[in-house]
C-alpha cells in the first residue's frame, strides 16, 4: 500500500488474519476488567509516523470507540455441561497463531467461584502450554498446582510414523514410537515445576496391547496413562482423572513454578530459550532484517514484552512432517510483529500461516440469485 509516490501516502505491507489471531483478542483474552482493556487497546501499534515513530490506538484518539464495541463482549459467558457442570467459555486465540488461552477475565471469575479450576491451553504443551505459563500467568499473577497433558493411542500411532488412514489400526510398536512425543511435552511442563498427569481419551476399537506399550514406556518416568471415557460415559468415565486432578490441586499452587525466561532478556533470547529449551531446536535462525525489527522493538521500550511463537502445531518443529521428539533442528524465524496491546512479540517460524483454514474453492463461488430474487447456495 502508499506505493505510487509522495501523494500516495507512506509505503507499506499490509494484510488480514484470521480473527482468534488478532491483538483485539489477545487484548481482551489477557485484559484483567473494562479499564485495563480499554488501556491494552489503547497500546496497540496501529502505523509508524514519518519518523519512524510508533503510532498506537490512543495516539488517534481510537481506543474509547474500540472498548465501546467491546464492552459486553469482555463479559464471560457461563454455560453448563449436560451434567450441569458450570463453564466460563470466553476468549478464542489459537495457539498454533497466537497465545492459544481463554480471557484471565474468566479465570479469575472462576477462582472467586470455585474451589479447583481447570482451564485448557490449546494444542500441545509446547504451544498453549508454553503460553499460559510464559505469558498469562505472569500477567495474571497466577499460580498453578499441575498440568493434564490430554493425549489418545491414535495419535501416539502418528507420532510413531503411522499413516493417517491406519491409525485405527493396532499397532502397539508405532504407539512405543509415538511415546516419544508425549514424554517430551511431560518434560516440558516439568521444566515449569509442575506435577504432571497424562489423560488418554479412549476411542472405540483402543487396542489394550497398545495401552500397555504405553503404560510401560511412561512408567520410568514416573507417569501413567488415565484411560477417560467421558465422551461416551459422562463425567463417570473421567473420575479417575478428576480424582488425580484433585491430588494435585489438594497441595496447593507449586511452590517451584517459574515461568521459562526473565523479561529483562533480549527479545531475540527469548526466542532463542523457548526455541532450544521446549521444542530442542539446535539452532534458530532469524531472516534478513528480522533481528533489526526486534532491535526496533527494544529501542522503543518494547524489549520487556514476552515472546508469542506462532508455529504448525503437527512437529516440535516448524516443520509439519517431522513428527516424535525431534532435536538438533533449526528453527526458522520468518517475521516478527509487534503486539503491544496483548503484551508480547509475535515470532512467526516456518510457513506458518495467520489466516488459515481456507477452502480451496470458497462458498461464495456457489452463491447466487436467481429472477425471483431468492438466494441460492447458502445450504
């Protein structure tokens, strides 16, 4: 954009994500009440002046109108289970693209209203888990007694090099590959000081010779599958899970939490810890004019914000087809983008994209209207 000359205004790149990554919901998701929203809106870098100065928000006078639209979409929505089990579902960022956890808002209402609360980071622990605790809980001053890693024999078999179309069937020796993968994000949690327990989602045709491979390579480790049937059973066929949550969260916050590096490190170190220490990278590598940008960042006073890595949620990896428990790689860094708002730096690795999910052949081609003026194709 602003290509053409002066008279075009300043040149640019500009584009669209999808919106569970946007900064708006990253702004609500880790925004504490109305005002701090308000202000996190506020933030957000939306340009650059003539001088290269950052221009947010409030600096156009946008950051009123912005929560405005807001406000009641910053309330969390209760719901209940069809065992009616109370729920606040609220926020949606994914996790592969950005911070992948619900708003601190819902929470915190939660902890006021209950005696355990259980909340998901989504995909796996290197990805939501990672973010809840490097970036929400630090900004919520949360503490938590222990994590659940939620796994199934299926996937265990495609870590363990199994195609898609044979992962119903048994194969106990693909699942012994597979093992790899889920002991690796067990360390990972592990290297947060917390307790860690594995829920394995049982699926119709569950090969017990393959519950037994599994249960035998996590027994070293001090860990053991809990076989849950909720999806066919109810809350009955996850109570052995619930009573191991109920352990853990019986001996209060984990006294040895730490979040995995300081906010005083260099923007580019943080990439760098989370890169080699969770997903074992051996190296990353910044593209051209990547580590200039982050220098930007800091000279700005944005060198304190955390780190948001965006990558395939399929590999420690950026790349989807290496499955199990790589090591050694290098990890690619691509782009960085300032999100001042939500408090942290996005990193984006590989070719992972921000507007994802879309159809090879949208709907729209399939809509029309006809002489009598009804719309066709939208079913």
């Amino acid at each position: 954009m602003g290509l053409g000359g002066p008279a075009h205004g300043v040149p640019r790149e500009g584009g669209f994500d999808i919106t569970v990554a946007s900064e708006v919901m990253a702004a609500l998701c880790l925004a504490r009440d109305r005002a701090d929203l308000r202000e996190r809106l506020g933030r957000m870098v939306v340009g650059r002046s003539r001088e290269g100065r950052f221009v947010t928000a409030a600096d156009i006078g946008a950051a009123g109108a912005m929560a405005a639209l807001l406000r009641d979409a910053a309330l969390p929505n209760l719901v209940q289970s069809l065992e009616g089990t109370p729920a606040l579902v609220h926020g949606g960022p994914f996790a592969n693209i950005a911070h992948g956890c619900n708003a601190l808002a819902a929470t915190e209402a939660a902890l006021a209203l209950a005696e355990i609360v259980v909340t998901e980071a989504g995909f796996g622990a290197d990805l939501g888990g990672e973010k809840f605790l490097d970036i929400k809980c630090p900004t919520g001053g949360l503490t938590p007694a222990g994590a659940v890693i939620v796994a199934s024999l299926r996937a265990l078999k495609m870590h363990g090099g199994r195609a898609l179309s044979e992962l119903k069937k048994p194969d106990p020796e693909a699942v012994r590959r597979g093992a790899a993968n889920l002991l690796r994000h067990a360390e990972n949690l592990r290297l947060f000081g917390l307790p860690v327990a594995i829920a394995l989602n049982h699926f119709p045709g569950d090969d017990e010779a393959e519950y037994e491979a599994l249960a035998a390579e996590l027994a070293p480790h001090g860990l053991r599958p809990i076989r849950c049937t909720h999806f066919s059973e109810g809350g009955a066929g996850a109570l052995e899970l619930a009573q191991a949550v109920e352990a853990m969260a019986a001996a209060g916050p984990s006294p040895a939490y730490a979040p995995l590096y300081r906010p005083e490190l260099p923007l580019a170190e943080k990439i760098r810890t989370i890169a080699t220490r969770i997903y074992r990278a051996g190296s990353v590598s910044f593209a051209p004019g990547v580590e200039r940008e982050l220098a930007r960042y800091e000279e700005a006073g944005y060198g304190g914000l955390a780190v948001c890595i965006a990558k395939t949620p399929y590999s420690f990896s950026a790349d989807p087809a290496r499955r199990g428990a790589p090591a050694g790689f290098d990890f690619p860094i691509r782009e960085v983008r300032l999100s001042a708002g939500a408090g942290f730096v996005v990193a984006l690795a590989g070719e992972i994209m921000t507007m994802p999910g879309l159809p090879r052949e949208p709907a729209a081609l399939h809509i029309d209207l006809d002489a009598a003026g009804r719309i066709t194709g939208l079913v």
